[in-house]
C-alpha cells in the first residue's frame, strides 16, 4: 500500500502563486509515475500534470508555462508550482501515484481556490 499526503492548497487572487506538495509513503517501491489531478465542481477529474520516473513531464495545455511539476530528493515527493493562478484552475486538487504500471493511488485532496 501506498499514502499520498499533500498539502499547499488554498485562497489566492488571480495572477497569484501557490505550491502543492505531496508525499508518498509505505511500500513505495515500483512507482513510476507520479501526479496532480482536479476537479472542479460539476466536472470531471481531469489530469494536470505527471512526471515519470525518469523525469518526462506532461502537462495539460491549460496550465502549460504556467504550472511546473517536479520530484524532490528521494523521488518520494513531488511538487506542482502553480503560477498566473486564473479563476478556472479552482478545484480539488489530487495527488496520484501509479505501480508497477497498474496500481492507481490517490491523495485526499487539497482545494485550491482562485478569486478573480
């Protein structure tokens, strides 16, 4: 089993910057991909950004330039630093780390609200 812990969500006006964070903890071992997802009300989850193991990105061509993922020491943690936050990037923010290529892990989730 694998936890997903994140935090760094919150209030912030449009144009403003925040910084999730989420650790993986357990048996970690055979993660491969590491990732942010939302949701916004009414929608879907939808993805936001992932980053391999080897360290490919991929980014949804909403947040492109504007969001960066990347993994902290260890390669148990990883980041999204959100920038030029617009209104339309409000929702619950999940964590998500794939295993071995077929287990799916999920974090609680974090609100990030932008008021514009």
């Amino acid at each position: 089993q694998v936890q997903l812990v994140e935090s760094g969500g919150g209030l912030v006006q449009a144009g403003g910057s925040l910084r999730l964070s989420c650790a993986a903890s357990g048996s970690i071992f055979g993660i491969n991909v590491m990732g942010w997802y939302r949701q916004a009300p009414g929608k879907q989850r939808e993805l936001v950004a992932a980053i391999s193991s080897g360290d490919s990105t991929n980014y949804a061509d909403s947040v492109k330039g504007r969001f960066t993922i990347s993994r902290g020491n260890g390669q148990n943690t990883v980041y999204l630093q959100m920038n030029s936050l617009k209104p339309e990037d409000t929702g619950v923010y999940y964590c998500n780390a794939q295993q071995h290529a077929i287990l799916n892990y999920w974090g609680q989730g974090t609100q990030v609200t932008v008021s514009s």
